[in-house]
C-alpha cells in the first residue's frame, strides 16, 4: 500500500513524467516507420556497402598497378577501361541485390 502514502499531487506528477515518456517513445517510432526514413536508410546503407566495394576493388587496382610496375605481369600492363567496367558493373550488382531485398521485405 505505498500508493497510498503518496498525495495526489505525487501520483499527478508520477503521471505526467510516464504521459511525457510515452509520447516521446511513441514519436521515436513513427519517426523510424515513416516511409521516408526508411528510404533515407536505406539510401544511406546502399552508399555504405557501394563505397567499401569501391575502397576494395581500388585496393586491387592498386595491387595491380604496382605488379605491372615491378613487371611481374604478363603483356606489359592491364586495361584500366576493365578495370572500371567491373567496378561499375559490382556496385550495380550490389546495387540491384540491396534493392530486391528491400523490395522482398514489403
């Protein structure tokens, strides 16, 4: 029976602290199930794993050139235009994939 140690005035108070709570909790999560946000999320996510296959196929580019620098490699070089052909053609493969999941999670 603590409650009814308490005065009106507390349970009031008490009251309006978890009112405040909830409809912070409540506005968190029509903020994160707003259509946009998600996109926005999404968006964000899709240029996260586009720049870190970017960051690994520069890492093998590099690796490249500096073998055709030592001469190591056959034919004296690579073609470069390949090079950015597979670059474009992985972050469009990425792409297309993170979209059909999202499509599928609808």
């Amino acid at each position: 029976m603590a409650d009814s140690a308490r005065s009106p005035d507390e349970l009031e108070q008490e009251i309006e602290i978890r009112r405040q709570r909830l409809v912070r909790t409540v506005d968190e999560l029509a903020a994160r199930a707003n259509p946009r946000s998600i996109a926005q999320r999404g968006a964000e996510r899709l240029k996260e794993e586009a720049g870190q296959v970017a960051r690994a196929v520069g890492a093998i580019v590099r690796s490249d050139d500096a073998v055709v620098e030592a001469g190591d490699a056959p034919g004296g070089g690579s073609d470069k235009r390949l090079v950015l052909v597979g670059v474009g053609a992985a972050v469009t493969v990425t792409a297309l994939i993170l979209w059909g999941r999202r499509r599928r999670r609808r």
